[in-house]
C-alpha cells in the first residue's frame, strides 16, 4: 500500500470535493442504520460534468484506497 494514495484519499475525505482539470470527484457518507454506527462510503468521479465511475464501499479504509488510487492516477 502506497502511503502517498493513502494521504490523498485521506485528504479527499476530508474535503468532501475536489475538482482537478474536468474531473471532479466527489466523497459521500450515508448513514444506513439509525440504531448503529453503519455508515456506506460512496466516491463519485465525474468528467466533464458526467458521472464515469462510482464506488461504494462499506469500509472507511476501502473508499479512501479508491480515492487515493484515483487521485494519484490524475497527478
């Protein structure tokens, strides 16, 4: 595991959204229980306005690696 695509993905999560030339990617959490702490982690990519990829994940530590990896593949 690169430490580099874990801190951005990190980041991303933290910024909820960030825009890099016509790609735009984009950090959601849903809550899926009221009773329990289940949260899904959804990261949208979109280009140009137009949603290309999406991830849904039910693991904080997944959604960032999706994030990182994405984000380091534009850099």
């Amino acid at each position: 595991m690169n430490i580099d695509k874990m801190i951005l993905g990190y980041n991303l999560s933290q910024k909820k959204k960030v825009t890099i030339g016509n790609y735009m990617i984009k950090f959601h959490r849903r809550k899926v229980s009221k009773k329990q702490y289940d949260y899904l982690y959804v990261i949208e990519i979109f280009f140009m306005n137009s949603l290309i990829k999406r991830g849904i994940f039910s693991e904080y530590g997944n959604a960032v690696d999706f994030a990182g990896e994405f984000l380091y593949s534009l850099l």
